[in-house]
C-alpha cells in the first residue's frame, strides 16, 4: 500500500517521498523525523568538510576565513590560515587575534577547541579533541576540549592529543607528541612531550596580521 491516494496531488506526493521509501523488493520502508534529521546532519557535515577542503587549496587568506566564519566559526582580526587547512566541526572552533596557522594543519574541533591570540602553530600542526577510545568494545568516540593559550608556539609536526591545555607563552618543540598539559612558559618536546626548559615571560610581541603576509599563501 502506499501513501498516495491521488498522484496528481504534488503536496502528497512530497509528503509521500518523506514519509516512505521502497526496498528493492517493494516493501515500504517507512522514514522517520529522527532518519530525516540524521541525514541531513551527515549532509551537513559532509558538505562543511569538502567546503573546507576546497577553500584550503585556493590562494586566499580572506576567502578561507570567510568560509570558516560563515560555518560558526569565531576568528579575531588578523589572523592568517596557509594553505591546506583540514577543520572538523568549524562551529566549536575559536581563534584570537593575529594568530597564524601554518600550511596543512589539521585542527579538529568536535570537542571545542579555543586557541588564542598571537599563537602560531607551524607547518603541520594537528590538534585533536576526539579520538576512539581502543578499549571501548563498540570503539566508541571520546571527545576532549583542547585550549592553546595566547603567545604559544607549536613548532613544526607536533600532535596535540584531545584534553590538553597549553598554556600562555609555552613552545612545544617540532616533532612532539602533548599527551598532558603543558605549563605557561614552558619548553616541551619529545614524544611524549616533557619539560625540557623555560621561557621568559615578558613576550609582548604581536605576529603579523594577515594584512602584511603574501595573500595567495
């Protein structure tokens, strides 16, 4: 049986294609609101993904700030994003002033992620804030916010793993692998990373806004 009672009628033949499906062997399937949701959120994210992906191979600092901001995005003044970005959940991704994120960077906000002013992650940097959890017998999905402070340096290759926060001013050395929490002002590296000295901290410097780099990087 299906749901049309006249297929000339247009509005029931649209409400008959939300409300039913046949299988292959002619059975109705019916659809429900949850599905419908469902798959329009995977659209939805499908969609931001490829967006991103796209924008992060064109030579437009503005056009890549632009995109991110108009997928929930909060990006400060200044800030400069090199080629080759990959952002996951764009929405729960903050960024202060003057901050730089440096070519194929992977920041991976599913958990929140908050990095803040005059920051500059390297070449390379991939922050996670959602990882499988491998004991997990459904290998289930744990999320972990991650907050890089202002003035912190995560030099080339470093991987931030989900939970960690990095403090004011701190420098994670290129090639580390932060699995804790790193101290204002400290100098970490190695996989993982551990303390390996410390900063001054008077920084007052400000990086360069995008408004002083090459545009088409």
């Amino acid at each position: 049986m299906g749901c049309l009672t006249n297929p000339k009628i247009a509005g029931q033949m649209v409400t008959c294609l939300f409300r039913s499906a046949l299988r292959p062997n002619g059975e109705v399937l019916v659809i429900s609101t949850r599905m419908v949701r469902s798959a329009l959120y995977r659209a939805h994210g499908s969609l931001e993904m490829v967006s991103i992906h796209v924008i992060g191979k064109l030579p437009i600092h503005a056009l890549r700030v632009l995109v991110l901001k108009a997928w929930g995005a909060r990006i400060g003044p200044g800030v400069t994003i090199y080629h080759g970005i990959e952002i996951r959940s764009a929405r729960r991704l903050q960024i202060g002033a003057n901050t730089s994120v440096g070519n194929d960077a992977i920041l991976d906000a599913r958990g929140g992620l908050v990095i803040g002013s005059n920051v500059n992650l390297s070449t390379g940097v991939h922050i996670w804030t959602a990882q499988h959890d491998w004991r997990s017998q459904d290998f289930g999905l744990d999320l972990g916010g991650v907050v890089v402070g202002d003035h912190a340096w995560l030099s080339d290759r470093v991987t931030v793993l989900p939970g960690v926060t990095i403090g004011e001013g701190a420098v994670v050395a290129a090639g580390g692998l932060v699995t804790r929490d790193v101290g204002p002002f400290q100098l970490v590296g190695g996989v993982p990373a551990k303390p390996l000295g410390v900063r001054p901290d008077n920084l007052t410097y400000d990086l360069p806004s995008s408004r002083h780099k090459v545009w088409w990087w």
